[in-house]
C-alpha cells in the first residue's frame, strides 16, 4: 500500500523525471529514502551523456553501497518512477537495499512505448521479482502513471 508520505516521494520521481526530460534525457526518476523518512539521494536518467547505464535507480544502488551500512540498505526503500530494468534490480539487490515503489511498471511502459513506435530495448523488460524475488515491491500507482505515460510521449515527441 501507498500511502500520503509515499505518494509525495513519488511526486518527486515524477519531478526528477520532468528535469530528466528537460535537460534533454529520458524522463525516468528515482529517490533513496532512508527508515526515518529521510531523503538520502536522488537523481534522474542521464544515459544522453552516451552511457546508457546512467540509470537513476543504479547510481543510488551504487551511491547507497558508499555512505550506507548493510543495516540502513536494508532498511531503506527507493522510490522512482518507473520500475526498476534488470540492470538496476540486479544491483539493488546485490547491494542489500530493501523495498521498492514504483509509479508505472515496466509492463506499462512497455506498451506506452510501442505504441509510440520505439524499438525494443537491447536487454529484455523483466518484472523486478523475476531479476531480484527477495526484494518487496509496490506498484503500480495508478493516478500519477498517466503523468509518466504524459512525459513519456513528449520524450517520444507524440501528439496527445
Ligand atoms: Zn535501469
């Protein structure tokens, strides 16, 4: 379940992922928040750079591996606003973080981006559970992923 607190983590990955977009990159953000409620990290797609492994959800894995210890991973949740690829669950995993909440879902996007005639990704769409099955996911949200669908479409230029 989401709650009030949640939803406003999410507004921020929503928010994350309009900079995203205005800064010329694919509109996906994410946030690291810590048990107390803290935001610990954040940060947006950056793969315009030319590495298409800057996701934000692998940089706050990474980021996390470096400033936290196994107990707070464990304890922290990341929020963002598409669900994890299998890049970024395989290294959300691997460095102990605990629940994840996600907007829209890969299956969504997957179908918001055939429709606006994208070519398939090079490394196979897989639900988060299929890639990392420990970790406790929530998602989709259904209100604020019609806002995701919305960025995604003028990402991809298309008429509403
Ligand atoms: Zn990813």
């Amino acid at each position: 379940m989401v709650d009030d607190v949640e939803l406003k983590y999410l507004r921020r990955c929503v928010e994350l992922a309009t900079e995203a977009l205005e800064a010329g990159d694919e509109p996906f953000g994410s946030v690291l928040v810590g048990a107390d409620g803290t935001v610990l990290a954040e940060d947006h797609n950056r793969v315009a750079s030319g590495d298409r492994t800057r996701h934000p959800e692998f940089e706050l894995a990474r980021w996390s591996a470096a400033h936290m210890t196994p107990e707070e991973r464990a304890a922290a949740t990341v929020y963002t606003s598409g669900e994890h690829c299998p890049m970024c669950a395989a290294a959300h995993a691997w460095v102990g973080l605990g629940r994840i909440v996600y907007v829209a879902s890969s299956e969504q996007l997957m179908v918001w981006l055939a429709e606006l005639g994208v070519p398939a990704p090079p490394v196979r769409t897989l639900p988060i559970r299929e890639v990392a099955p420990g970790v406790i996911v929530d998602g989709p949200v259904p209100g604020l992923a019609d806002e995701v669908r919305a960025l995604q479409r003028r990402f991809h230029h298309a008429e509403d």
